[in-house]
C-alpha cells in the first residue's frame, strides 16, 4: 500500500498533517513516535540477543 505513495502523495499527507494538527504539534508528535520506534527497537534487540542466548545455552547442554 505504501509502495505506490510518491512525492505528491507525501507532500498531501503532510500539509494534511499541518492543518489538522497545526505546525506547534508536529514536533511533539515526532518525537513522541521516534521515541516510541527507539523503544521497539531496543526490545526487538533484546529478545534476539535474549533468544541466541538460550539457543547458545541449549548448544553447550547437548
């Protein structure tokens, strides 16, 4: 769905975006969801490194 948006579709959600939330929101909400991206990161990473751990774990017992 998002891989037929072009440069005119981008430009319409963010002047969309403008309006409706008016230009002192935006930062707020940009830092909100990059905070929140930073987060789901940083847990993905840990229940990889958790679970090649245990994998690694599981290796030496047999």
């Amino acid at each position: 769905m998002l891989s037929n948006l072009g440069i005119p579709g981008l430009i319409l959600i963010i002047f969309l975006a403008l309006i409706i939330f008016g230009p002192s929101k935006l930062p707020e909400m940009g830092r909100a969801i990059g905070t929140t991206l930073k987060e789901f990161k940083k847990s993905t990473r840990e229940l990889v490194h958790d679970d090649d751990k245990q994998k690694s774990e599981q290796s030496s017992k047999s």
